[in-house]
C-alpha cells in the first residue's frame, strides 16, 4: 500500500515510473537513526531529530530546483 503511495506520489509530481521499495526506505531512516523499531510491527519517528538530520526537506529542494529553473 505504501509502496503505489510513493510510486503514485512520484508519478503525479514529476510523470516519472519510479520503482519504490519500503523495506529499503525504512532501513535507510533506522541508519540515519530517524526512524526506531520499538515492537514487531511499530516504529517511532522523531520529527525534531529527522528534520536535523535531513536538514533541507525534499520539498524544498524541489521549490528550489523549480526556481532555478525559472531563472535560467
């Protein structure tokens, strides 16, 4: 369910397939330590501590990208 989200997600905002793989997504966010497995099943998620470690949203780097964009 997750994964056609994303890929939805991906299609919508820039018309591309993109092949999304959740287990991946979720062992990248445990490295990064944004993400905490806590029972089977259940993770915990520090946005405070997620937004210090990404840093720019990827929002953001889309805005930007847009901008620049428009300006060249």
């Amino acid at each position: 369910m997750l994964t056609l989200h994303c890929e939805d997600l991906r299609m919508g905002e820039f018309g591309e397939k993109y092949d999304f793989d959740v287990d991946d997504a979720v062992q990248t966010l445990e490295k990064l330590g944004i993400v905490a497995r806590y029972t089977i099943g259940r993770y915990c998620v520090s946005l405070k501590c997620a937004i210090e470690i990404i840093g720019t949203t990827t929002e953001e780097m889309v805005l930007k990208a847009k901008q620049d964009a428009t300006i060249a």
